[in-house]
C-alpha cells in the first residue's frame, strides 16, 4: 500500500508510545464542532502568546546559569508524609479531605468518593525516562498504595499533567477517566477502554460516580510529541457532589472568566490553584502567585471564601523562579487579602472545613532569599 495512509501508519509505528497518538473519525469530528475550535486549532478565551519574542535565547542563558540553577531546586530534603491505610479508612468528617500529592496531583475525598486530578507518579515529566525534569521528591506512596478511585480528571495533555505510565497503571484498576476533547485518543492508546472516559468541552458537564464534572476554561495550550498546533483542549475543573464544590485550575493564565465560573458554578469549600512555573518570558499562560490569589478571589465573587490549596510547584524545575518562590509569595499574597490557605507537605491529608495545614516546612530544604525570610503569618 502507499500513499498518504500508508505513509500515516509507517510514522504512527515509529512514534514513542509517550507522545499519544491522533484523535480521528467522530472524536476529531466532534472537536471541529466545538465553538473553541476555528482555523484547525483550538483558541484560548482571551489572545494568549506562549512566549514572547526575542525571549528565547535569554531563556536559554538563565536555564543553563549554574547559580540560577542552584535556586531552581531545593538545597536540601523535601519532606514527603507517607499516607497510611488508617488515613483512607475513615471517610473525612466533613465530607471532603484533600491530598496533595505534589505538582498538580491531588486526591479528593469528596461526598463518598474519591476523584484524583493530574496524577503524575514518574521520576521524570518527559516523553523519556533519560532526559527532561526530574522529580525534586519523592512520590508520598506507590500507586499500588493509593485506595480505589472513582474517577481520573486530566487538565490537559503536557507531560507534567498527562503522565503515560501512570494512567496504565491506573487503567488497570478500572476507574473513569474525565478529560477534556480530544485527550481521549491518548488514553485509548494506552489502554484504556473507551467506555470509562469522558470527553467534554468547556462549559458541558457529565456524571461519573454520583459527581458532576464541568470542563469551564483555562488560558494555555496544548502539546504533546510532535504534533504542530492546538489539536487537544485544555481545561479547569469543577467537581460538584451533593454536599460539596472544588475547583482545579490546570495549568492557565490569569483571565477574566473565572468570575463567571465563580458565578455559574461556586461558591466552591476549596480552590486548587496553579502558582507556579511563572515567568515573565510566558506571561500569558501560567499565572504567578498573585494571579493565583486573585482568581481565588473571583471564583469566590471578590470575597476570600473556601480554601485555597496552591499546586503546581515544588515537584519539578520548570521555570526560572527560586524553588519555594512560589508558596512564598503566594501565602503573603493570601495573607494581604484575607484569603484561608492550606499548604501541606506532599502527601498530608487535610480537611478544609477543619485545621490548615499552615507551617513553612519548605523553608528548611530552601536556599534563602536575600535578606532571609520575609515575615508573615497565615494564622488569624
């Protein structure tokens, strides 16, 4: 056979299984419907540049400066609870429990269930188990360790986020998977069985498990191997049961709209909020800890209600900030606006309606600013 086709399969034979594969027939059809969808690409809520102009080469030179280096990662032990069975065996009293699980990984016990965000168990976020940023801690436990989930939700398909050996072994247990259009395709070549994933655009919502899941947006992107363009969806997440409200930020800007998810679906008892990774060389698509604060703030209509957990920091050396650069500023931020905020260590269980987990314990495996640590306190 040749042609076209034929040329297709050689190449899908060739690709590393890690980069995912392409969505087609009614997957592919049903992303071209979608009002995110114009010009064979998907757009982001308001216009987004993924790095500025001339940044690269400065880039470049940070990434590869032995001191900034040095600041990027911890100059000594992270600290890593270990969960235990006895952590799992008692439904939280509240009726939702969180778990950090480090980067964007977050286990929530919410309403009976459990739903587990980004989770992302490898040593490297990377196509590759030889190049790419190395986990800067342990995993708090084996996923053979983890107790039975009722559903995966995935933000997105960047490799920190969308992690191939973990949804294998995930797979294998059985659970749903909740992802954004197109992301499917990923997930069904890795094994997973098309009848437990659900795939929704921005603004729908399907139930897994007795929860309601909506996709509402986020201001990224997507990319995954070498695929050219914006050929999956990015999402935020809002997790509803009958007692309770989450929200999962993804990976995103800041935006306007997240008053409007605040208004359509909050108020929310906890936020998790991307605050790290930032950098004035991609302003547009992460948001800094301020940022952070202040989508928090929106999605709550301008008050400091629910619990704030920042993720998507301290796992991986992603960007050019010091390591604990992020929680830092995020906290004093919280702290100026009145804003409850949970900062456990990877792998603490915690409830928001109950005690917060509030003591600096990254300041120990910091290497310290200039002038020493600033003084605020998270205490009312």
């Amino acid at each position: 056979m040749t042609g076209p086709d034929s040329r297709r399969k050689r190449l899908a034979a060739l690709r590393p299984a890690a980069f995912g594969t392409e969505p087609q027939g009614e997957r592919l059809a049903r992303m071209r419907r979608s009002p995110q969808f114009a010009a064979g690409q998907f757009r982001n809520p308001e216009p987004t540049g993924t790095l500025r102009p001339g940044s690269a080469g400065r880039l470049l030179l940070t990434q590869l400066s032995k001191a900034d280096r040095t600041r990027r990662a911890p100059r000594g032990h992270v600290p890593v609870r270990h969960p235990i069975a006895a952590d799992w065996d008692q439904a939280p009293a509240s009726g939702l429990r969180l778990t950090w699980m480090g980067h964007s990984s977050v286990l929530a016990e919410i309403d009976g269930r459990r739903v587990l965000f980004d989770p992302v168990w490898g040593q490297r976020c990377s196509p590759f188990t030889f190049a790419g940023p190395r986990r800067l801690h342990p995993v708090p436990l084996p996923l053979t360790e983890l107790p039975p989930v009722d559903a995966v939700v995935i933000s997105h398909d960047h490799y920190d986020h969308l992690d191939m050996p973990t949804v294998r072994a995930l797979a294998r247990t059985g659970t749903a998977f909740v992802v954004p259009l197109g992301v499917g395709a990923d997930l069904e070549h890795w094994g997973v069985s098309a009848s437990r994933i659900t795939e929704l655009d921005w603004h729908e919502s399907g139930k897994v498990a007795g929860l309601a899941f909506t996709a509402t947006p986020a201001r990224h992107f997507c990319g995954r191997g070498l695929r050219g363009g914006q050929h999956t969806l990015w999402a935020s997440w809002v997790v509803a049961g009958p007692g309770h409200r989450i929200f999962h930020s993804g990976d995103t800007g800041y935006f306007a709209e997240f008053a409007d998810i605040g208004r359509q679906h909050g108020p929310f008892d906890a936020t998790m909020i991307q605050i790290g990774a930032y950098s004035d060389f991609w302003p547009d698509i992460h948001m800094t800890p301020e940022d952070g604060v202040r989508a928090h703030l929106d999605l709550g209509g301008g008050d400091p209600t629910g619990v704030l957990l920042p993720i998507h920091w301290g796992t991986f050396n992603l960007a050019p900030h010091p390591w604990a650069e992020p929680v830092e500023r995020t906290v004093a931020a919280a702290h100026r606006a009145g804003v409850a905020t949970a900062v456990p260590c990877p792998g603490e269980p915690f409830e928001p309606a109950g005690k917060l987990p509030q003591e600096p314990w990254w300041r120990a495996a910091a290497v310290p600013p200039a002038g020493g640590w600033p003084a605020w306190s998270l205490r009312k």
